[in-house]
C-alpha cells in the first residue's frame, strides 16, 4: 500500500469532514425547523448526488471548474493555480458528492429533537444561535456524530468524482481507491488486494462504530 495515497486519502476525508461540519450544520438546521415552500427544492438539491452518478458530477466540475470558466478564472487570478487535478480540486468534488452523506443525518437529528424545546428557549429570550448550541445541538448530537462517520467513511472509499476531477497524480489526488484501480491494471492483485483489505477493515470499523451510537441512541 502506498504511504503516499494512505496520507493523502486521509488528508482528504477529514479536510471533507471539518467542511461538512462547518457548512452542514447550519444548512441541516435550516432545513430541520423552516416552514419555506422551497424547502423541499433544497433538499433535492442536497440529496442529488446520492442518485447522481459520480463520473457525471465530476464532468460537470471539470466544465464549471475549468480555466475557461468563470469559476475557474477567479480562481486562478487570486491562487495563480487552476482546480481541476490539484488537491483542492478533488477536495471541492469530494465535498459537492458527500454533502446528502452529512446533511440528511444531521437535519433527521435535528428533526428528532422537541419543537417544544426550541420555542420553550426562544421565549426566554434566547436567540436562534444560543439555542441551536444550548439545546438543539447537545440533543442531536448522536445523530450528527453519525453523518460525520458516514461522511468520512464515504470519502475514503470515493473513486469516480476523484478520477474525473483530479486523475491519478501521485501524491497529488493519487487516493487510495485510484491506487486499488492502478494496481488491477498493472496485474499487481498482491497490492491491490493488501490495500483493499485496509480498506475493508477501516470501513466496516466505521460502520459498526455508527450502529453502537444508533443503538445507544436508540436505547436512549
């Protein structure tokens, strides 16, 4: 197994994670407590990329993200570096593909915790802020906790949105998954499967990890 992809893998998810948690929260909260009409056209936003194929996403990045876009040429004017096959390309698709993968387990959490609860905080004078950390926030924990592990998990096991924004650039956006791919076309199977393994254990650790807090929720 590559050292250089294991790092970079890792690099990746949690650098994904950290962003999810940072800008799910307050979109998962916004969709977990709004009456908008348009709420249901966010949410399908949101959960696209569950049923979109990953390599059509990132085509559409590669497009939207290129030098001849205008996202592409904002970015190279203030960085002096282009996205597409850089770490901060894979980054932004890993990201856009993994967003249902944090949001939809945190607003189901928020959703959970008693309205009651809220309005009760919002009559004693606590704002939105103060009372999405002093109430929402410690009681939907288990299930943000949750959509953070998924997201991880998924990241580390991410192939096509990868392979379609960054290629296969060693330690560049040479991840683990593209490594597993290199390795099968060079009839390297001994390393592929080596790597696969590591991927097979980490992942299920993961996954049994989310149903002891689902069943501590549960329980609870």
């Amino acid at each position: 197994m590559s050292s250089a992809a294991f790092w970079l893998t890792g690099r990746l998810a949690v650098a994904t994670t950290v962003i999810l948690f940072v800008v799910g929260l307050p979109l998962a909260y916004w969709l977990a407590t709004t009456r908008r009409r348009f709420r249901g056209l966010v949410e399908a936003v949101v959960t696209l990329p569950l049923v979109l194929p990953p390599t059509v996403l990132g085509f559409y990045l590669l497009l939207w993200t290129g030098p001849d876009s205008w996202i592409g040429s904002v970015y190279g004017r203030v960085t002096g570096q282009t996205l597409p096959f850089t770490f901060a390309g894979i980054l932004l698709g890993s990201v856009l593909f993994n967003l249902p993968f944090a949001v939809r387990p945190f607003a189901s959490a928020m959703q959970a915790v008693d309205r009651t609860l809220m309005e009760a905080s919002w009559c004693l004078g606590q704002s939105r802020w103060k009372t999405f950390w002093r109430v929402v926030f410690p009681l939907a924990w288990p299930g943000i906790l949750t959509g953070l592990v998924l997201t991880f998990a998924h990241t580390v096991g991410e192939f096509g949105v990868v392979l379609m924004v960054g290629g296969n650039i060693p330690g560049v956006t040479r991840t683990l998954s593209v490594a597993i791919y290199d390795d099968v076309q060079a009839l390297d199977y001994a390393s592929a499967g080596r790597t696969s393994v590591w991927l097979v254990v980490g992942c299920f650790a993961l996954l049994a990890l989310v149903q002891w807090i689902s069943g501590r929720r549960t329980k609870r």
